[in-house]
C-alpha cells in the first residue's frame, strides 16, 4: 500500500524522499497577508539550486526553494524562533527507515515583502547532515508555501516574481497547460509529451528541487515499455541517491535516451536521463536554463516562455555518475560497459584530472560547477573496494557513438 502523499526532496546527486502518512493536512495552514501583490525576489542559482531569502520575526535566512517539498526549517531556526508545534508526523524514507517529524505554525514568513501567516512546517536538523551543511540553507519553501500565488522564475535575472494577479505577468492562458496540486502538500504535476518512434504522454511532478531535467520512475520507463519511445543505451546496479534517514540500497536502473520531449509547445531533442526508484517522474531546475517558468497554483496553469522554439540537449557524456557515501563522493552508477571492467559502484573517487577531493574540498563539489564539465577526456583516481588506487582515463563519447553501440540509430 502506497502513501497517499509524498514528500521529496532532490539535491544535485541526492534524493531525499520522506512519506507522510498521516496528519499531513496540517501542511496546507496559512495564508497570504496581502491583495493584489506584485513582488520581485532576488535569488542565487548555483548547479540548479534556486536559494531565495526568507524572513522570519526580523531575522533573514537562506531557503532553497523546492516545489517538490513542503516548507522546512532547521533544528536552529526552530530553537530561535521557538513557534508552536501543530503536530507530529510520522515519516518513513526511501529505505523505509522511520522518524517523527514536527510540524510547527510560523506566526510570519516573509518571501520579499509578501508576508505568510501562520505557514505550516516540518521540523528537521538540517545542520545534522553534511550535505544540507554544505548548501548552508536553513530551510525550504515548498508548494504549501506557495498555493494562494502565481510564481515566475527567472533565472536568466536571477529573479523570482510572486502575485496574485496573472495579468501583472502578461501571461496568456493559450500558451499553457493544466497543473494538477497533488496531495495535501499540494505538489503541481503537469502532463508532457514523449516521443520516439511511437508516442506517449506522462503526468510528471514539476520539482524545482531536483537539478536535473528530466528524471523517468522506473515503475513509468516498464509501462511504456511496450511502446517504442525510449531507447535503452546502460543498465548498471548502484545508487545515485542518500534517502533522508539513511543510504539507499543498490538498485539496478537503466539509462535511456528520449528523442523529443515536449513541455507545453517546446521541444527538446535527445534527452539523456536514467531510471529511478521513485514513484513519479519529474522535470527539474535545469528547465529554467532555457526559458522563463511560470507556476499559477491559484488558478492551476503551467506555463513555459522558452528561448528558442527547440532545443537538442545532446553532449558527450562520460558514462559514469557520482554520489555520496560516508562522507566522501563514490562511483553510483556505471553506464559503460568497458567501464563496467573497471569502476564499480562505491568505489571513491579521490581525484579528477589530477584535482584532489579532499574532505575539505567535497563541498564544492556538490554546490559548484565543475571545470571538467567541457572537457572530453578525464582521468579519475579512484580507491576500490580491494583498497587499490588506480587511475582510471575515461573518453566520453558522443550520442551517436553511445547509441550505435547498441545498434540504434539517431534519427
């Protein structure tokens, strides 16, 4: 039996997922102290992460904005702030391990000059995990934060605008898409277009959080399968993801290329994502790279103002990804199959193209772009399980050599 609301959490090579299970209505509390608002918020855009400031009782701290997630403050806030607690709620994480977290009322939140009052909040210790440190956040907004409002990303200005009033955007309403708020947390899901040889449409969670694009639940890659839409390109057993209370078991998963996906009326070509264990599929941040967003929660519309009509997302890739495990980054999964003979999953990587990852230096790992992204060639030394440190030189190849080694060919 499957909970019927979802809390998830997504950062850069991590997905944290919690399931609620019970008093989660408590979650949609609160409302907007204003009419007719028009406000333009600042924020930071780093690896896809959108970090916004967030007052609250005249102190400003730094929230990563997640429309995946409930609002969150951490343990810290939580002793400053000292609010009421609604109640508790039971959680179980991707690895069925289980917590208890509260909720609590804020009296006032404000998102720039737009006051919340009495927003609804799970409580976590943020600051108790080396990746939350790293990202220095001491909390999110998540969709019950944002339900009475229209919210516009910009990241080109790096700005977010909140209203009430979708004519203060010049947004026109044949230019969008039906969302769909999911659950108490009230999630927006909207439905994209899936092309391949055959066709396909998929409600997918819109998921700021998460970094990436597009991420396919393996449960939706097996429903599809029997039509000819994805093109299977790696299957390998690892991880590429730490649940919220604990490591993820290793999973076997698929990397897959997707011809076209079309989001509203913009298509992009050759799309490269691999399977996941989540129940849903997602579209991620690195949307905002290539348009301006626009989530209407009051009147449920989804709308995209891309930069270009298409878009071909194709680019050499390495066939491997990292994660994080005990405090240092390690292997997750191995796409290539020459690869497979030598990297596996959980072996640490201490080095790329002669660039130590020292513990002081795995931060910047995670929040910053790397230099390496660009290049073709790299050489990662890596610590196996035998406890052997070996170099490793990887050429990453192309779509079209990735897909002729599986005999398909790029239409």
């Amino acid at each position: 039996m499957k909970c019927i609301n979802q809390i998830v959490f997504k950062l850069i090579i991590l997905a944290f997922t919690l399931n609620a299970c019970a008093q989660s209505s408590s979650l949609r509390q609160g409302k907007v102290n204003a009419k007719n608002y028009y406000e333009e918020i600042p924020f930071e855009f780093e690896k896809n992460k959108i970090i916004v400031p967030v007052e609250i009782e005249g102190k400003v701290y730094r929230f990563l904005l997640d429309t995946g997630a409930p609002n969150i403050i951490s343990s810290e806030v939580l002793q400053t702030v000292k609010p009421k607690v609604v109640t508790t709620i039971p959680t179980t994480d991707a690895n069925r391990k289980r917590q208890q977290l509260d909720v609590v009322s804020l009296k006032s939140l404000k998102l720039g000059g737009i006051e919340f009052e009495n927003a609804t909040a799970l409580v976590y210790d943020l600051n108790g995990s080396d990746i939350f440190k790293c990202f220095g956040v001491d909390g999110f907004i998540g969709s019950n934060l944002l339900k009475q409002s229209i919210i516009q990303f910009d990241a080109s200005n790096k700005v977010l605008i909140l209203t009430d009033k979708p004519k203060k955007l010049g947004l026109n309403k044949k230019e969008s898409n039906k969302i769909k708020l999911v659950g108490n947390q009230g999630s927006p899901y909207v439905w994209i277009e899936l092309h391949g040889k055959d066709k396909g449409r998929e409600l997918v969670l819109i998921d700021t959080g998460m970094g990436g694009l597009y991420d396919l639940s393996r449960e939706n890659y097996d429903i599809f399968k029997s039509k000819a839409i994805f093109n299977a390109i790696g299957q390998s057993n690892g991880a590429s993801s730490v649940s919220l209370f604990g490591e993820v078991p290793v999973n076997n998963q698929l990397r897959v290329h997707l011809p076209k996906l079309v989001i509203n009326d913009f298509e992009i070509e050759n799309c490269i994502t691999h399977t996941t264990k989540d129940d849903n599929s997602k579209i991620g941040a690195e949307l905002l790279n290539y348009g301006v967003m626009t989530i209407d929660y009051r009147n449920k519309r989804f709308y995209f103002k891309p930069k270009t009509e298409t878009l071909d997302v194709s680019k050499p890739m390495s066939g491997y990804t990292s994660t994080y495990k005990n405090n240092t980054i390690v292997v997750g999964y191995v796409w290539d199959k020459a690869l497979q003979k030598r990297l596996n999953y959980g072996d640490q990587i201490l080095a790329v193209n002669g660039e130590q990852i020292t513990e002081s230096k795995i931060c910047d790992y995670i929040t910053k772009a790397s230099n390496t992204e660009e290049l073709k060639q790299l050489t990662l030394k890596v610590k196996n399980k035998e406890g052997e440190i070996i170099d490793v030189d990887i050429t990453k190849k192309d779509l079209t050599t990735i897909l002729s080694d599986f005999n398909i060919k790029l239409n």
